[in-house]
C-alpha cells in the first residue's frame, strides 16, 4: 500500500500494510458495539418527543430524497448555529440516531441542525461534500449569528471539509471528532467497493492535503482508546493545520460524542469555543 501523501510531503499512517480493513473495524474492538445504533436511536426518539415545538423536523434543503435536516431551536433567541454531520463511513445511517447530542448547545443558547445526506453508492464524497455546503448555507439562512460545524468519523471528515480553503461556506468554526481526514488508506480496504474512492479524490476529498480557511478556526477531537489509524487520522489534520487536538480519555469510537449532550461537557465548550 502506498504512504499518504499530505502536505507535498510522504507520511507514514499507522495502518497496516496486510489488513487495513482491521484498522478501521471500529465495532469489532468496542465491547458490546452491536448494541449502540438501537441505544442511539431511543435516546434521539425521546429528545423528539420532549422538544415539542421547538423542533422543525424534515426540512428540504435539496430535491433528493435524503437532502433534508432537523433543526432544533434553544428557548429563546439563537445565538448561533452548530451543524452535526453524522458518520457511518458515508455509506449508512441518517440525521434521526442523534437528535439527543443537540441537547448540550441548546443549553447553551444555539440552535442545533442535523442533517442527513445521500450516502455511497449513490453519489460519490464530493457530492456529500457540496450537499453539507448547501446545509449551512440554509441554516444561515434561517439562523442568525456565528456557525459551528462539527460531525463524527465521516461526519468528521464532511465537517472538516467546511472549513477547507476551496469551499466558500459560512462557518466560523469546525470542530471535527475522530475525523477521516486522508482519505487515501481507505482505497485499500473492502469498503471502497462501495465508496469508489480513486486517487482524484482522495486528492481532492481529504482535509488533510487542504488548506483551512484563514476566517475559520478548528480543533479536532478523538477518544484516547480508539484505533491506530483514527488517533493517526485526527494528528495529521491537526498537524496539517496547525490548530489543537484533543484525545480524550476513556473514550472509543462510538462513545467520543456522548458529551454534546452535556453543556458542561469539556467537548462542548471547545465546539462552542470562542463563538
């Protein structure tokens, strides 16, 4: 397998040269990992349920099936907006697992949007890309103040993408956690049957190969126990770009975003951080 090339410059991954798909089987070293999408889904349902008015649900902010988001309002008027792209390596799930993570920045005072987007094989990363753009630009539209984008795994790398000097987006902020940032070690693994990620992509697709934004500040965030290859992903992104990284103890792949839903959380205050 070819090195990452990132930067103009040869990097070393920590991935393996004869398994890369173990790399990045995340479930298969979590204890009781086929137990979390039900757990997430319940907990979502139920912050639904309790929001009440405050929840404009299923909003078109494209024509394609799957081009709608979830915005929730905090009690009172908005200080601002976050954005929270979901993971599920851009080929599964949708905006209706993780209602519940909004529940820490509306404590705080901001109106939370959750969007789904269309997922591989369908489309290609680009178009997810261009389709998270086109949510900040409508949730711009409809809330005032600064815009904080933040997202998991491959929501980290669509956040990530937002604050990427080619793209022309309203945010103020990315904060992306465990974040697929060079996406060239994917080509190598079984799921690129789906995804169909080439060179050109991988070139144009990765964080890490661009440039930040000069008006947007980021910091990236990653469970101290999750795999080799996601601590390495989110150190070259925060290398690459010269902001912060934070790996935080205790936390694996599936339980790093718990905290976006205590507004006392130390992973709350760096999404909202400076805002």
């Amino acid at each position: 397998m070819p090195d990452a090339s990132v930067g103009g410059e040869t990097v070393k991954p920590a991935y393996s040269a004869t398994d890369p798909d173990r790399d990045y089987a995340n479930g298969d070293f979590i204890d009781g990992a086929a137990d979390y999408p039900a757990r997430w889904e319940a907990e979502a349902a139920r912050f639904r349920a309790g929001i009440g008015a405050r929840a404009a649900l299923g909003l078109a902010y494209g024509p394609g099936a799957r081009q709608v988001l979830d915005l929730f309002h905090p009690p009172g008027e908005a200080r601002g907006a976050v954005v929270f792209v979901h993971g599920g390596y851009w080929k599964a799930f949708d905006r209706s697992l993780w209602s519940h993570l909004a529940a820490g920045p509306l404590a705080r005072g901001f109106a939370v949007a959750m969007p789904s987007y269309t997922l591989a094989p369908e489309v290609r990363i680009g178009t997810m890309t261009a389709e998270i753009a086109e949510t900040c630009r409508m949730v711009a539209a409809r809330v005032a103040g600064p815009m904080v984008v933040t997202g998991h795994s491959a929501g980290g790398h669509l956040s990530a993408r937002m604050g990427c000097a080619d793209l022309d987006v309203p945010v103020a902020r990315v904060v992306p956690i465990s974040p697929l940032a060079e996406l060239e070690p994917l080509r190598a693994t079984a799921m690129n049957g789906v995804l169909q990620i080439d060179a050109a992509e991988a070139a144009a697709e990765s964080p890490a190969r661009l440039a930040l934004r000069a008006d947007v500040s980021a910091h990236v965030w990653v469970g101290a126990e999750e795999r080799p290859a996601f601590l390495w992903q989110a150190r070259v992104l925060s290398e690459e770009w010269a902001c912060p990284w934070t790996t935080q103890p205790g936390k694996h792949h599936f339980n790093v975003i718990d905290d976006l839903a205590d507004p006392q959380s130390a992973l709350c205050d760096t999404v909202l951080r400076g805002l």
